[in-house]
C-alpha cells in the first residue's frame, strides 16, 4: 500500500473511477439475476430482449450506453437507463470513498458496503423486492468490519445492532398495521436495517432509522405534491409543497440561534404555524376522502395510496452515515438542543 501512496492523487481517482465503473457493471449483472432469480454464472451477457450475446465491445461500462445511444445494436430496444445509472453511480460513491479514507483496507470495506447499498436500493426502487440473502451477507460484512475496529463500535455493540434493527423496524411495520391495516414496511426493510445495525452499532441506528423516515416523508411530500399539480388540483399540490417549505424553515430557524434567541422568532414562528396547520388540514381532508374512496372500492386490499418502498430511503441515510457519520449527529444534537 505504501508504495502506492507515491502515485499522484489524481492518477488514484482516476483508476478507482474505473474500478468502479467495472463494479458497477458487474452489479448490474447481480441485480438483474437477482431479480429474475437465476444463479450466478460468469457467462456473457445477453440483450434481455433479443437474447443476442453481447461483444465485448458492446459491454464497455458507460461508454457502450454513449455509443449506441441506449439502444441494442441488434435489435434496436431501449436499454434501461439503469445500467449506465448504477455504474455511474458505483464509480463516484468509489471515488469519494477514496478521498474520504484514502487507500486502506477500510476503503475496500466500504467499497464492498456501497455496493451492496447499490444493488438493495437498486431492487427495491425496480420491484421493491429485497433478496434476503444480499443483506445477510452485508451484515456477516458488518460483523467483520467491527472485529478489525474500522467501524464506530465493538463486536458487541454490532451484534446487539443487527437484532436491534430488526427488531425495531418489525416494531414499526407492527404500529403501522395498527393504523393503515396493512404492513407500514416490508420484511426486507427489517433485514436491511439488520444489516445495518451490524455495520454501525444499535446507538446509530437511533440517528440511521429516523433520518430515513425524513428522506423518505420529503421524497413521498414531493412525488404527492407533483402529482397533485400535475391532475391540476392546485390547491392540495400547494398545501403538499408548503407543508414541505415549511418544515425546513421551522428547522432553520430552530437551528439559526441568532433568529432564535431573538424577538423577531415569534413574529416568523407563529404565523407560519398558523399557514402550516391550515396546508396541513388541507392535505388530511384529502387523505381522508381518499380512504373513504378506498374503503368503497371493491378491491380490499388496496392501501390507501401506494407507499414507496422505504428500502432505498434507509440506504441513502446510511450512505450519508457512512461518510458523514459525525456531522450527522452535531446537526442532529444541535436541532435538538
Ligand atoms: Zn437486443
């Protein structure tokens, strides 16, 4: 390793952007056998519609989407736009490990963590299915990572961490049949958040769990809001927006101590409330009608809007833990405090 840290930086982060591109592709492969529930094999790749085997040509991360327009070279299909997304995507998460942690046997862990975030994300948003085993095999990573103390915590701490993610988020999908009448949270969120507290320890999962309930009610406020607009209920898209702004400037203002400790708090606070609480109602009543539609429809089993897999929001939030772990808490302590 030493001899490496000769190479200039650059040159390191442009190489690890390859190996990145190159995982990235091979991701690809897993997540499509995953979901099609085939076994791993290191044969050639196919055109999943034509059945025409590839050239390794026609294989190159990234470029081969660039060159042949997204399109296959046989039979002309659009090729998702998944594939150049989860390399592309790969190789950057790669490279800001790198230069977050420099060339270590640390940075391989977390390169083996980002891409199985990738791949748990990737089935999720494309089917929401979670393959059990993926996340088994990221927790056994997590324990091993905590044995050679790369981690935040000790083998103890990450062992209560796996049952203690599993068991809160089996909790929460148990308060959720409570009040939607159907599971809040699929079994693979219990799993992913298993293998999540065997990475980070169960005290940050307590930092992990709801800063994924917040990206996730910001994406849901924002896909309704966009909908609403989009069917041209301009009203009930607005109050989703405002509920939205709202929120953040609260929490801005909560976290600007000048404003806070000023006279002037109040004046912003309490009329923004008022507008918070009349968009909120707003957005209830609709909820509201929306069940009632439900309820009277003939089909029992359908929810009351489709909820978004929570998968992909718990792996964001530990992406961002992975690399900003301690910023994370101070801005949460400071919100608090
Ligand atoms: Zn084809």
């Amino acid at each position: 390793m030493n001899s490496l840290n000769i190479l200039p930086q650059w040159f390191i982060v442009i190489y690890t952007f390859l190996i990145g591109l190159c995982c990235g592709s091979f991701l690809n492969v897993v997540i499509l056998r995953g979901l099609k529930g085939e076994s791993f094999t290191f044969s050639r790749s196919k055109c999943p519609k034509c059945n025409t085997q590839l050239t390794w040509y026609m294989n190159i991360p990234l470029l081969s989407y660039i060159f042949l327009k997204g399109k296959c070279a046989y039979c002309k299909e659009h090729i998702s736009i998944q594939y150049p997304l989860v390399e592309a995507l790969c190789a950057i998460l790669f490279c800001i490990a790198y230069l977050s942690f420099g060339l270590s046997l640390k940075t391989i862990f977390i390169w083996i963590f980002l891409s199985f975030f990738i791949i748990l994300a990737t089935t999720d948003i494309l089917e929401t299915v979670i393959i059990d085993v993926h996340t088994y095999i990221l927790a056994i990573l997590g324990l091993v990572y905590n044995i050679f103390n790369f981690g935040y915590v000790n083998i103890l701490n990450s062992i209560i961490g796996a049952i203690a993610g599993f068991l809160i988020m089996e909790a929460l999908a148990f308060l959720g049949t409570l009040f939607l009448k159907h599971r809040a949270f699929g079994e693979g969120d219990s799993l992913i958040a298993l293998s999540l507290g065997a990475i980070f320890g169960y005290k940050n999962l307590l930092i992990i769990i709801p800063l994924s309930i917040l990206i996730q009610a910001i994406v849901s406020l924002t896909i309704l809001a966009f909908g609403e607009l989009k069917n041209k209920n301009i009203k009930l898209g607005l109050s989703y927006i405002f509920v939205f702004i709202s929120l953040f400037i609260v929490g801005f203002l909560n976290f600007n101590s000048e404003i806070y400790n000023s006279n002037n708090y109040l004046l912003i606070v309490v009329p923004l409330c008022v507008l918070l609480l009349w968009s909120l109602k707003i957005v209830l009543d609709d909820l509201k009608n929306k069940k009632i539609t439900a309820k009277n429809s003939t089909d029992e089993q359908t929810p009351v809007f489709k909820l978004l897999p929570f998968g992909p929001a718990m792996i964001l939030s530990a992406t961002l833990a992975l690399f900003y772990l301690d910023k994370i808490k101070e801005i949460i302590l400071n919100f608090i405090y």
